[in-house]
C-alpha cells in the first residue's frame, strides 16, 4: 500500500481516501484507511469494510460499494 496526495494505491486500485494513523482495525491492529469514494473507512491488511452500508436504495456511496476494498475491478464484473 503506497499513500500519494491523491489517494491510497493498494494491489493497483486507487481509492480515494487518506491512511488514519489514529484510527486502526479492531482485528489486526493495523491503520485504517478512509475511503473518500465510499465514505467509510477500510483495513487493507484484512480486505474489509469497518462499517456495514446503510439501508437507503439510493446513498451513492453504499449502492456501489464493492463487498471488499481491495478487489472493486471483480466485483464490477
């Protein structure tokens, strides 16, 4: 995982978001990331969410959200 100013690059995805060094997973202990594009935060060591999405049809940023962070290109498919 590589932090640029535009983003987080993790296995050739970019998410937009910024690395939270205050913030870490409840599993792994590791940093977590906030995903600008989902607007939630993600574990990229654990390839999850740290929030479930909500119950609107139509929140822009649950509807599409990939069931994991780290593979969005395969779960487009």
């Amino acid at each position: 995982m590589v932090e640029k100013s535009s983003g987080v690059i993790s296995e050739a995805l970019q998410l937009n978001g910024k690395t939270e060094q205050r913030n870490v997973c409840s599993l792994c202990n590791g940093n977590l990331v906030y995903c600008d594009d989902f607007d939630t935060y993600y574990c990229p060591q654990c390839n999850r969410w740290t929030e479930p999405t909500c119950h609107d049809p139509h929140c822009t940023y649950c509807r599409n959200r990939p069931e994991t962070p780290l593979c969005r290109e395969r779960n487009e498919k």
